[in-house]
C-alpha cells in the first residue's frame, strides 16, 4: 500500500475517533427544535443530487465507464441521507407513514446504486481500483509471451 494511501486511511480512523466525543456534545447542547429559512430549497437540493447521480450513473454505467462506481456511490450516500432526513424531521401520524413510504423507495435506490458500485451492474467486470494501489488486470502492462520470439 502507498504511504499517501495509507496515511489517508489512517486520518479516517482517527476522524472517526474524534467524532464520537463531538457526537455527545451535540446530543448534550442541540436545542430539540429549530425554525429553518429556505426549508425547500435544502429538501429540493437532495432530490437535485439524487436526481443528477442516477442520470450520471446511467449514462456512464450504459457507456462502461468505471467511473458509474463512483457516482452510484455518491448517489446511494444521498439516498440515505434523503431517507433519514424525511423520517426523522417527520411529524406523527400522516406525515411520518408518507416518510417511511419515501425511505423505502429511497433504500431501494440506494441497495440498486450500492449493488452497481460493486460491480455487478452493466459495464462493470472488475473494481477500478484497489486500496493496495493495484490497477485492474486489463489496464496493467501485459508482460511479453515467453513463447514469442522477437
């Protein structure tokens, strides 16, 4: 594995350290309720990314681009996000039934999404990359024959 990697992976590690305790002052301090400006515009704004992630991985995964992993990442990331954000900011009764409904649909796309990623969608036979720095057989150099002669 390269340095550069490595020491990426392990400034994730510690993030995720580091975050618990942040997780607790926000449990201990967030005010239980709040007034938000331009609440439609950030619920649209996930419905705009969740909406340009599945026409990008659809055009790159139809087009056998590797790059559809990536976007059907990001895609499935938001899904969730979307998903958790309708449920817990729903109130009771009604509003919380549409929600769950909306999270099912939201989790559909985003199990479709993660199964793309993972590369058994169209277009996919092998991961673009690997955390040890290996590339795909197909865009490695192929060593010569040792039949051939030259």
């Amino acid at each position: 594995m390269r340095p550069s990697k490595k020491w990426a992976l392990v400034g994730l590690g510690a993030a995720a350290v580091l975050l618990v305790p942040w997780m607790v002052v926000l449990a201990l301090t967030l005010p239980g309720s709040a007034e938000v400006d331009h609440w439609p515009l950030a619920w649209i704004g996930l419905d705009v990314l969740m909406t340009a992630g599945c026409a990008t991985t659809a055009v790159l995964g139809l087009r056998g681009d590797p790059k559809a992993a990536l976007t059907a990442s990001a895609t499935a990331a938001v899904a969730v996000l979307d998903a958790w954000f309708d449920v817990t900011t729903a109130g009771s009764g009604a509003p919380l039934a549409r929600a769950l409904l909306c999270a099912v649909a939201e989790g559909a796309l985003a199990g479709a999404c993660v199964y793309l990623a993972l590369g058994r969608g169209r277009g996919r036979r092998e991961a673009p990359w690997a955390l040890d720095g290996s590339l795909p057989a197909t865009r490695q150099a192929k060593a010569p024959s040792p039949h051939r002669t030259r």
